[in-house]
C-alpha cells in the first residue's frame, strides 16, 4: 500500500531572464495547495534543472519564462528530461507567452501554458490532474478505508 | 500495492544497483512515502564496503547552513570525496506542502556527478529533521557516499533529532545568536561536536566568538572531545576548510576513543524504539475507529487497563 504523498514540483527559471517574482509567488500557492515545492533559483541551464529533477524525484517541472524564448527552452528541457529518461515528468510553462504559441509548446510536449492572469486553483488543479491522471500509475490515491 | 508501484520500485531497485542516481532518487521516495516498503528494499539492496562519515547541519533559520553546506562541499570535492546532501525544510502544517529552497545555495554542485542533493520535508517530524531522514541517510550510504551532508530546518533550543541521526554535529551560529546567556543554556548548545560562527564578519563577531569560548571553557565536558569554535563567511568560502579540517579531527577522534560504537549504539537503541512506535502508530490508526477500541482506549488513560495490556491487545490483533 503506497500512501498518497504530496505532489512534488520542481518551478525553475531557464535562461537569462532576471525576474523570478512570478515564480516565487506560484511556489507559494503550490504550496499552499498542499505539494512539495522545490525552487531551483534564477539563470537554470536546462541541464540543471533535469539534474534537479532526477535527483528530487519530481512529478512535475514548472518553467517560469519571460524572456520570450520559451520555444527554445522548453524544447531543450523536454529535451534533458528525456534524456535522462525522465519521460513521466509533467512540463508546464507559465509568464509572458503569446496565445500564438501555445499550440507550438503543447506540440513538444508541454501539457499545460499559464500566462498573466492565471489564477492559482487552476494551476493547482491541472498539477494534479495530470499527475493523478498519469499516475494511476504509481500514485493510487489514499488507502481505502 | 498495485502492479505500476511493483513495476516503479523494481525499476528504482535495479537503477540503484546498476549506481545510477534516478535509482536513488526513486528509492528515496519509496521509503519516504511508503515506509512498510523500506524493509523490502533495504534488504535487497545490500550495504556499500565504502566508510562513510555523516555530518549534521543545525542552528537558526538564517543562519547559513545551506551555504555552508555548498562551501562544505566544494572543500569535500577537492579532497575527491563523493558527498550526499539530504536538505531539510519544514512542511506547512496548514497544507501540509513545503516549499524546499535549500539547494538554491547549493547551486554550484547541480551538475557534479559526484554530489547528489535531496530535499526533503519535515512531513510531520517536530525535531528538526523528517520522519524518514535515518532511511534516507540508509540509502546514501548504500549508494556508496563517504559522506553525507544532513542539514536540518532552522532549528530552535530543542530541536535535537540530528543528533540521533548523525556522527559529527556542527551548530551554526551567527553573531546576532545572543549574549553569553544565550550560549550558557541547555538543547541546541551541548549537542554541538563543532561550533561555527557564521557571517563572523558581522559586528559582533569576535565578541560571540569569545563568550562562546569562555561559556565551553567553564561548560562541563561530555568527553576528552572539546567543541572547537570556528569563524565563517560561508558566502565567499572564508573558514570552511578549517571546519571540515574540525569534523576531520572529530571522526578521528570517535573512531580511536570508541565513541562512535557507543554513538552507534545508542542511535540504533532509538531507532528501534522510533521503528516500534511508527509500527504501533499505524496499528493503532487501523483499530481506532472501532467502537470497542475506543472504548479500550478511554480505559487504558483513565488507568483503568494497564499499557502492558493494552500493546498485548494490539499485538494480538494482527
């Protein structure tokens, strides 16, 4: 019997751009939705942020971007990800992301696009619908009974 | 536990032998999440022949244990060793999520194969470290770590469960720590192996450093072993070979004096004592909605049923 654990969540911030409070402010809320929240702090390479993935064992990998080359970093994130064989972990990306390019980003494999204005619950909620969906798999709900 | 959970800890199994660090990564949140598993998995993943020395982290929130930890371990690094890092913060009693920012000191280390950092949370523990940091140090040393990194949350006065965790423990302190009344009371200031004073560059510094001293000087000592005191500004990397030299010294120290045996002994005495209470506690959990249980429990607090029979009960439950 595997209990119900909290959902684990890696947010990192790729790339050049400085600003992480959009970032630190989504951690708060994951965390006050009840998972367990790992901030990778600013400039990741996307390297880094699958090597912390790999070792924390994430459910989940938020990319928090406003530099406007999302294309590019989500790509070679999935990209480690993959190569590290990390193919479970659950992409999603949040800042200033034009609605143009949201089909571009679920192509590669980016299951959820959050832009300004988004609000928390439904962050929270699409997080665990896709890693409760995905993991029927290895992550039954709590015990019966 | 259902075939995809078989087929994720049979997976984890096989990476961790094979010394790949998604092995570990997966193994870790097996038995953290799953403790009635780690039995399972630590008998079949054997120990590792590699001595190992663990060191414990404790002290105030802000204090700079996390960059200590990092300059620590680059130290560590240049010496060759492969360093585990288990990172504690607290878990959010209303929620029950965490938001674990440890690493974020630790950055310089993410991509050297030879560290591997865990954060974890407290998930209910009150003394400083998680319910599962003992299988999880369990797990490094298995994995072939010769040293491993714990640090606790920011801790207060009381929270000593590192103590029961670990070889060496180092208390980081920083100036704004207090007066010589502050370092003359009981908890946090007598479990220390190695004192550091970090930020020493703050006023104050030398002044704490020396009421630290003087407060050891006249402290009745446990052993031969006297905590040395050491000044550091973890930030730019100023002292913290100096303190691993201490924790050097230390090591050295418990194996010739026997202490570590004893240490060994008495840690393995609470374990299993830890090890029967979270066994009795999730008996317990699975009896107490019944009404004859509750009724036997009103009992046993008014005194009225002894414990003795009260365990006998659970026991024969099974």
């Amino acid at each position: 019997m595997e209990r119900s654990r909290p959902i684990r969540v890696v947010v990192a911030k790729p790339g050049l751009d400085g600003h992480d409070r959009g970032a630190k402010v989504i951690v708060q809320a994951l965390r006050d939705a009840g998972m367990e929240v790992i901030y990778t702090g600013l400039h990741q390479t996307p390297q880094q942020i699958a090597r912390v993935a790999l070792q924390e064992d994430a459910d989940v990998v938020g990319l928090s971007i406003l530099s406007g080359a999302h294309e590019a970093l989500c790509q070679a994130v999935i990209g480690e990800l993959r190569g590290q064989g990390l193919e479970e972990v659950v992409v999603i990306a949040g800042g200033t992301i034009h609605a143009k390019d949201v089909p571009k980003l679920k192509a590669m494999g980016v299951k959820e696009v959050f832009g300004a204005g988004s609000k928390f619950e439904d962050v929270a909620r699409a997080i665990e619908a896709h890693v409760h969906g995905a993991a029927a798999t290895d992550r039954p709900v709590a015990d019966a009974g | 536990m259902d075939n995809r959970a078989t087929a994720r800890l049979e997976a984890g199994i096989r990476q961790f032998q094979a010394g790949r660090d998604s092995g570990l990564a997966r193994l870790i949140t097996l038995v953290e999440s799953s403790p009635e598993l780690a039995d399972g998995v630590f008998s079949r993943i054997g120990e590792s022949s590699v001595p190992c020395h663990v060191i414990g982290f404790t002290g105030p929130p802000g204090a700079g244990k996390s960059t200590l930890v990092s300059s620590v371990t680059t130290v560590l690094r240049d010496e060759g060793r492969r360093v585990g890092i288990v990172a504690v913060d607290p878990t959010s009693p209303f929620s029950g999520g965490a938001m674990l920012g440890d690493r974020i000191r630790m950055e310089r280390h993410y991509l050297d194969p030879g560290v591997f950092i865990r954060s974890l949370a407290t998930r209910g523990g009150i003394g400083g470290l998680s319910p599962a940091t003992k299988d999880v140090i369990k797990l490094m040393r298995a994995f072939g770590f010769d040293t491993i990194l714990v640090e606790t949350v920011g801790v207060g006065q009381t929270e000593l469960d590192v103590m029961a965790a670990v070889d060496t423990v180092a208390v980081v302190l920083v100036p704004e720590a207090g007066d010589s009344i502050q370092a003359m009371k009981a908890g946090l200031m007598e479990i220390a192996d190695v004192f550091v004073v970090n930020k020493a560059d703050r006023p104050g510094g030398r002044e704490f450093k020396s009421a630290l001293r003087a407060m050891l000087g006249l402290a009745q000592q446990r052993g031969p072993w006297e905590p040395p005191v050491l000044a550091t500004q973890a930030d730019r990397d100023v002292g913290s070979a100096e303190v691993m030299a201490a924790i050097n010294r230390h090591a050295r120290y418990l194996r010739e004096s026997g202490e570590l045996e004893i240490r060994r002994l008495l840690r393995e005495e609470r374990e299993l004592l830890d090890m029967a209470f979270a066994h009795l506690g999730n008996r317990w959990k699975a009896l107490k909605g019944r009404p004859e249980w509750a009724e036997l429990a009103t009992r046993v607090i008014s005194r009225r049923v002894g414990v003795d029979r009260f365990l006998k009960a659970i026991a024969d439950s099974a």
